[in-house]
C-alpha cells in the first residue's frame, strides 16, 4: 500500500487473533475522507474481517466516509462531486468508445463484392487511361461510374450499420440504467444505478441485484446468488458478525437490508472483470440471417449472369462495334480491341454485381427492426433483444401474469373482517369499539411484519411515506388511516429478532419481536399471508371484543365460505395470525431460524381490491383474434384467479366450470408428465403457481410445439425459458428484467399485446421491402440479358445503377418501415418458425411486376425512338427515367401484399408520403440537372448535348407507363396462390 506519508498517519491496531497482528495505514486526507480506495477494495474482495474489525466495524467506515448510518450522506452536488473524485463514479469496465462512422466505412470496404467493384473500376478506368493516352479527364467515366457504386454500396453499409450501431447503444443504456432505493439528507428516493457514490446507504430486496460493493448494515434473512461472477451456485447467508460483505452484481434471492457502499465502477469486483470482456454483444438476429442466406443465393446466379455476359458479349455473333464490324479477327486485330472489350467485360460486370450485390436488401432489414425498435420506446415497449422481434410473429400462447398486468395495480384495503363480522359493521370505520389488545395485535402484524425498507420515508402520511410492494402499501395506508398506526412509536417499542421473509414457495412472511418496555419474558410471533395458508396454522381467533374463540370445523367452515365470498369478487383476501412465546421458546426459535407455525390465534382478514384494466378486454380479443392462446398465470387463489379471468375474458361464459380449465399449480405439478402433456393445452388459468409450477407449463408448451410468451415481475427462470420473455418495468424485479427479452414499462397487458402486433409488423415490412428488391433486380437480370442478346449493350449506366441503388437501399427501406402496426395484422394466423421467408404470394406480386418493367422497359428500348419519335439519347433518358418512376410506383404496391387497394390509410403516415416526394424531387434533379453524368457510358458527351432533355410529353409518358404498375397489381391479386407453410 502505497501512501502519501506526508499526507498520512500510521494507526497500528494489535488485535490478538489466535496471535495474528493487524497493521493499517489510514491516509489522513483524501479529498477530505479519512480512508482510501485502495483499503475499501480490499475490505470486500478480499472480506477482510480483521481490517474491517480494526477500522471499527461498519460503523468505523461509515464514520470515515461521512455517512450517518440514519439519513445517508449530504446528497449535495458539492458532496457528490467530491466522492466521485475521491472513490470513482459507478460506471462498470473501460468505456467502450463509440465506433466512428469510418470504423463502419472500413468494415464496408472488406467485403468481398466491393472488393470485386474495386477491381473492375481499377481495371477499366486504366484502360481508358491509356487509350485516351493519359487524358485523364475524358476517360475517368467509365471507372469513375463504377467507383460510384461503391461509393454509393459502401455509403449505404455503414450509414445503415453505424445508425443500427448507435440505436443498440442507446437501448442497452435504457434497459441497464436500473432504479435504486437510497437515503441523502435523511430523505429516501430513487436514482439511477450509474448515480450511485461511495457512501450511499442503498436499499436491498428480494429480486434486487447488488449495485456496487459494501457492507451489510441492518436487515433480515439476506441471502444473495454470486453466480454471476463465480461458479458459486451456493446461496450465501450475509449478516453483520460473520458474513457482512456484498458483491457487485449479486442477486437477492431472500430477505431484506441496507448496504453501506464502499466501492463503486471499476474498483469493484465486477467491474475489475468487466475490464476484461465486452460489456455487451451485438449478434445478428435470426432473420437476419436467413435474409443474408437469401442474398448469398442470389449473388452466386449473379455470377452466373456474368458468365452468360461474357460469353453472349463477346464470343458469339452480335460481337462487333456499332457499324456492325467484328472486334476480333485473330492477327488481324489490334491490341487496343481485345482492351476495350475487356473494360467492356469489367463496365457489365460491375453495373450488374452493383445492382444484384443486395446489399440495400441487408442495410434495409437492419433499418427496419432498429426504426421498429426505436418506435417500439414511445409504445412503453424497450427491447433488450432485437431477436425478440421477430420471434413475436410466431407466439401462438401468451402467459401472463395477473397483479398489474390485468388489473389497475392500485390496490386498496376495501374491509377488513375481525372475527366473522367486517369491520366497518362493528365499528363504523372507527377502532374506539374493538378491544385496545386486539388492535395493537393488527397494528404490531401490519407494521412491523413487513420490509423494513417499506416504512422509511419522509413525512408525508401519518410521518411517513410508504415503500415496498403494492401490497404492503395498501395495508400500511389503511392501517395509518383507519387505525390511526404511529409508525415511529411502533418501530421505536418493539425489537424485531428473527424475520421469515415472504416468498412465492411459502406465500407468508412471519416474524418474532420484543416489546422493548415489556419487563416479561414474553414475545410475539406474527404471520401474514395467503389465507389458506395462515387459516390451517391456526387453532383459534379473536373477535371484536377481544375475546379467544376456538376455531373448530364449523367456525373453520364460515371463514373459507367469507374468502370463497370475496374471491368470487375478484377481492384478495390476506389473513393476520400471532401467538404469544416464552423467552426460552423464542430463543429456540431464533437458534432454529424458523417461527412457530401451530396453534396460532387468527387476527383477521385484509381484504384487498385491485380493479381490472378496462382496456384489457380488448386486447385479450385482438390476440385470440390472431389465434393466440391466453393462460393467466398467478399466485392468487382458484376463486380469485377465476373471479378476474372472468372480468378480462380469459374465461368465456361457460368455459369457467370446465373441468381443467382452471387449474391449480399443486395439482398441475402433482401431474405425471404425460398427464402434464394432455392437460396443458385446455388450461386457461393456473392459480396458487409457484415459479416452479410455472416453469413446468412453459416447458410442456413448448414440447407441445406452441410458441410461448411469458409476463412476469420475478419468475427469472420462466422468462428464460420463454421464447419471449416480457418483465414487468414498474413492479418488476431487476433480476426479472435482466432475464427478459422486453420490458413492459406500463406493466400493462394491451402493451403486450401491442408488442405483439408490433412483431409481425416488423416481419410484414421486411417481406414488404424484399418483394421491392427482388423485383428490381430480377427485372434488371433480365432485362440485360434480354438487352445483350439483342443489341450487345447494356441499357443501363453505372451512374444509373447507383441512383437505383440509392432509392432502393435508403428511401425504399425507410418508406416501408415506416409502416405502422394494424388492426388487420391481428386478423390473420401466426407466422410458423419454419416459414418461408418469400411466401407465393410474394413471387406472384414481384414476378408480375417485373414482368411488366421487363416489357416496357424492352419495347423502349427496341422501339421506343421509333414509337415516341425521339432521338437515341432522349430514348435513353426515356428508360432510366421510367425504370425508376416504376419503382417509385411499386412501393406503394409493396405497401399491401394481399389487398388490392394499396392506397388504404396512406394519408395516415405522412413519413411515408413525404419519402416518396423525396424520392421524386431527387428524381426529377437528376434527370434535369444531372442529365450528362446520368448518361455517362452509354453516349460520348458531345452526343449528349445540352439541348436533349425532357419535355412535359415525354415525362407524362414515363409516368403514365410507370403507373401501369398499379393496376397491374390490382389484377394480378386476383389470382389465386397456395398458401404453403
């Protein structure tokens, strides 16, 4: 260790364990803290207990890092500011630097079509360097169209990728900046993760993962999973005397705490790791590679087409110049012929490799999922996993969780039953009628048998602001209110001394406290929980008068018909329990770890509501509509569960008293697996589920070849397990969301089912733009074949090439991704796993469609001087003009590719129509403006005068062919395809 001895003193403290001495130098100053890093890390790395003894404990640290154990640190900017100087801010691994757009530029040039582009532009434009005999400025066309198209090819690459690249960033920022419960200035509140310092007293619970390094403060029953940065799979046990240190990262899998932070960013463990490995990895998403599969195919019948190129061109008959005279005549022929032919051979290629290289196909998937994904962020939706977006075009059953996702999740304590009798039956919402023991009972079960993080806060009802659950929040509310509960007093009389924490496996949480100025030995156990399960630990309840009364199978009988009562209303019922122990019981209890659980006194019931959502309706309709399967997955009981399955149409009238149909997760577990297997499919409701029973239903789906989605706010495993794992953004664990796919940010099921719609609208807009593509280039295949065989010339330029490319690889791809989700997209069945990624419908669309270009395209080229009556570079503008405005036309037909009119809702996305006028403006500038380098390769300049351009006759005749296409599209939807799957 390495100090400043000018700026530092030597505390020696001799601690006699097992005669082993501890030596530790302190640095007097450090931007005004009495402690380093260097001394921190090693504290929690190393859990180094006899440092931390001799620096005193927790509460030394706390001292040296000017934290008050009670109300956290000054929380000022200034204060702020200087622990980030002192101890680092939390930002984990080296900042990974942004990639430039030349790192995109230079990735781009790597790829082998490019490379081949290169060679040809190379080769043909020193060729016509040495046949102009070095006049460079007449002879840079032909090799400068071709290194256009690169330009243009490797533009389009990394334009698409470095804006895919930076989308990506900002959602992994998004979906990594996690809220956390701190104390500043006596005041608890959330902030960011990133925002966490040295210092801070943060707020640990079940579902939580650690946000830096530190020291346990206070809580019960911490146990974390350190899976994550060892092979550790054991459940550590953290406490204050022999096990106080926590981990960066780790994940809280029971109980509650505080941490004091000690560490933050790369001095933790974790981030010392993250040094060595990528924060995270882009990988291509499925469809993406079955669209690059796609454009390797075609490139290799590309290859073929230059074959054919070569040996029609220049080894059969039509080989000669334009005054029909032979290039080759063996001796005869001079050297400058078989070069021409060969920057010949190299112009052809390369016009065709640039136009059939696909890349606008791969730059315009990537434009579609990262704008889908960008748009998904105003729908509440955040993509963790852009694969995910393409699997929701194939989920055919959805399980959903219940408690904020169904319902409101604004839940409230709507009576309370004390004995038989409500409560506000016996006193009229007032406690002066019920026996003083009795309402301390429920005060003591309300307040102190819950997260200790619930109850901190500033003053804002009855002198606090509640946290934690909805659940704990709705009763401690009530309890403030209706029974006028001081918090501080209750939290200040009694000590707790072991707590059981609730879980979805048990559904009770229990715990053991003091009465601090109670001078007997006696003590209190409490439960509280589902009411099945606190209605058979007990033997006995108390009425309104505070009377004992045994609780015997008649009594036992009325009680479950006034739970059976409230479920079947969609109320949730959460039953008190207590029992009075001996110091000596209780000692045994604390040295076993587990509270008395038999002849416990019931208290009474809590009965909660929580409204359903009224747009949820709906939304269960639009998904069985897309012929999706509904399951709602819940912790509640069979009456509740099928009470509110009923309220949001899960359950039709009729289906609810089906047998298997609503099912409970004891009974599905008890199932044999083959049990399991016939059962699954005719389950609606699963109620009383435990993760495990959960996970069970995902599996059987899936073997039973269903495509599943999951919604949940702590089941981890299922949500893995999932295809599609959506986590819940607001009552959601941070632990769930790191396994999801998608986090829900409402918690809302019609965002879910919104999420759904928005998955087969991105695979809709990706088969819309390959159909635009794939027409475009089987019409230009062939049309040169057709034009090379006839005439021996190419009807297309390079430069003309390019601008097709710049249409169809940028303000194509971004025209039909802009296309929104519909209502009819949920009208149709779900796209199968293994579909055909071009359906028939697709090949009938564009093979029509091209079809009709490569005929006018032709009949201009062959005869469109002597039918229009225009000269030969009028004619040439003729067809390029009309090549492009037939695409321009043909978006709008790639807009529907089953209905017939594609002009439906188009006025409703106007980012749709105003790239389609982007796409004509730049148009008509190229023909008007940019004629002569439009023509660049097919006539010599002085052939092209600045006289020869369009006139309104000849623009009205491009347009007019060009429009052909709509009802071409119209009819050729008439015809019938099979469907194959």
């Amino acid at each position: 260790m390495s100090v400043n001895r000018a700026n530092s003193i030597c505390i020696h403290h001799l601690l006699n364990f097992r005669d082993s001495h501890v030596s530790i130098t302190i640095p007097q100053e450090n931007n005004g803290f009495r402690i380093n890093q260097t001394i921190l890390t090693d504290l929690v790395t190393k859990k180094d207990v006899q440092t931390l003894q001799a620096l005193g404990g927790v509460d030394g640290v706390a001292y040296r890092l000017e934290t008050n154990l009670d109300g956290g640190i000054n929380g000022s900017a200034e204060d702020i500011t200087r622990r980030q100087a002192a101890f680092g801010s939390n930002t984990y691994g080296k900042k990974q630097p942004v990639k430039s757009f030349s790192y995109f530029v230079e990735k781009a040039f790597k790829d082998h079509t490019i490379m081949i582009l290169l060679g040809c532009a190379a080769l043909s434009l020193g060729i016509s360097i040495k046949d102009q005999g070095g006049a460079f400025k007449e002879c840079w066309y032909t090799g400068g169209s071709i290194s256009l198209a690169v330009l243009v090819l490797v533009a389009f690459s990394a334009i698409g990728n470095c804006w895919q690249d930076r989308q990506l960033d900002k959602l992994f920022r998004v979906s990594n900046n996690i809220q956390i419960d701190v104390i500043r200035g006596g005041q608890r509140q959330q902030i960011s993760i990133f925002d966490v310092v040295v210092g801070d007293i943060v707020y640990l619970k079940m579902g939580d993962k650690v946000p830096a390094d530190g020291l346990f403060l206070d809580g019960h029953s911490l146990k974390v999973d350190k899976s994550s940065m060892a092979e550790d799979r054991n459940h550590n046990e953290v406490n204050l005397r022999q096990n106080p240190f926590l981990v960066s990262s780790a994940k809280v899998i029971n109980g509650f705490a505080r941490m004091l932070i000690t560490c933050v960013g790369t001095n933790t463990a974790y981030g010392q790791m993250t040094n060595l490995i990528s924060s995270h990895k882009k990988e291509k998403t499925p469809l993406q590679k079955r669209v690059r599969k796609l454009v390797r195919s075609i490139r290799k019948d590309t290859d073929l087409v230059n074959v054919v190129l070569v040996v029609v061109s220049y080894f059969t008959s039509n080989t000669g110049d334009k005054d029909e005279i032979k290039e080759f005549y063996g001796s005869k022929t001079i050297a400058n012929d078989p070069l021409n032919a060969i920057k010949g051979i190299a112009a052809g290629a390369a016009i065709i490799i640039s136009i059939a290289s696909l890349e606008s196909l791969l730059i315009g998937v990537k434009l579609t999922l990262t704008y889908a994904m960008k748009r998904m962020m105003e729908d509440k939706l955040v993509v963790r996993k852009p694969s995910a977006c393409e699997t929701m075009c194939s989920i055919t059953t959805i399980c959903t969780n219940k408690t904020g996702t169904l319902t409101l999740n604004q839940m409230k304590v709507k009576n309370f039953w004390l004995g038989q009798k409500p409560l506000d039956e016996v006193v009229a919402c007032s406690s002066s009628s019920i026996s003083p023991h009795v309402v301390d009972l429920i005060l003591q079960g309300v307040a102190l048998n819950t997260m200790e993080g619930a109850c901190k806060g500033s003053s804002r009802l009855m002198g606090f602001e509640f946290f934690g659950s909805l659940t704990e929040k709705a009763l401690l509310s009530w309890a403030a209110l209706e029974l006028k509960m001081d918090m501080r007093k209750l939290k200040q009389n009694y000590s707790i001394l072991l707590v059981e924490t609730f879980n979805s496996h048990k559904k009770r949480s229990g715990v053991l406290i003091k009465d601090k100025d109670d001078n007997t030995d006696a003590l209190h156990v409490h439960w509280k929980g589902a009411t099945e399960m606190i209605l058979a630990m007990c033997s006995s309840y108390y009425d309104a008068s505070g009377n004992t009364k045994d609780l015997n199978g008649e009594e036992r009988m009325k009680f479950e018909q006034i739970i059976d009562e409230m479920a079947a209303n969609g109320l949730r019922c959460i039953a008190f329990a207590h029992k009075r122990v001996s110091l000596e019981e209780g000692e045994d209890l604390r040295e076993k770890r587990k509270l008395e659980e038999e002849n416990l006194t019931l208290l009474g019931l809590a009965v909660i509501e929580d409204p359903c959502r009224s747009e949820v309706k709906e939304a269960m309709e639009n998904c069985r509509c897309a012929g999706m399967k509904i399951k709602m997955i819940t912790g509640d009981n069979v009456s509740t569960a099928r009470a509110i399955a009923i309220k949001c149409g899960i359950l039709r009238s009729g289906d609810e008293d089906k047998e298997g149909v609503v099912v409970e997760g004891e009974v599905f577990r008890n199932y044999t697996l083959k049990e399991r297997m016939e059962k699954v499919d005719n389950i609606s409701v699963l109620a009383r589920s435990s993760p495990l029973d959960r996970l069970l239903l995902v599996q059987c789906l899936k073997l039973k070849g269903q495509v599943v989605a999951v919604s949940s706010k702590n089941d981890s495993l299922v949500l893995k397990e999932a295809h599609v794992g959506f986590s819940l953004g607001i009552q959601g664990t941070e632990v769930s969301k790191e396994s999801s796919d998608i986090i829900i940010l409402d918690d809302n099921f019609a965002t879910i089912a919104m999420a759904l719609k928005w998955g087969r609208c991105v695979y809709r807009n990706i088969q819309k733009f390959i159909q635009f593509q794939l027409t475009i280039t089987v019409a230009f295949l062939v049309i040169n074949l057709f034009a090379i065989v006839s005439t021996g010339a190419i009807p297309l330029t390079g430069p003309q090439i390019c601008w097709v490319n710049l249409i169809i690889g940028v303000l194509g791809a971004l025209a039909l991704a802009t296309e929104h989700p519909t209502s009819e997209l949920m009208e149709k069945p779900f796209v199968g796993p293994m579909e055909r990624l071009i359906t028939n419908i697709m090949w009938r669309n564009l093979l029509a469609q091209a079809l009709y270009q490569i005929g006018a395209l032709l009949m201009l080229q062959c005869r469109g001087e002597s039918i229009f009556g225009v000269t030969e570079a009028i004619d040439n503008i003729l067809i390029f003009n009309t090549f492009v405005l037939c695409q321009v036309f043909n978006v709008f037909n790639a807009r529907k590719l089953e209905k017939k009119n594609v002009f439906k809702d188009v006025y409703k996305n106007w980012k749709f129509l105003g790239i389609v006028g982007i796409m004509i403006l730049l148009q008509v500038v190229m023909v008007e403006f940019l004629r002569q380098f439009a023509n660049t390769g097919r006539l010599n300049r002085e052939e092209f005068g600045p006289t020869e351009k369009l006139n309104w006759v000849n623009w009205g005749t491009c347009v007019a062919i060009a429009a052909v296409s709509w009802p071409v599209s119209t009819i050729v939807k008439c015809i019938p395809v099979p469907q194959l799957r």
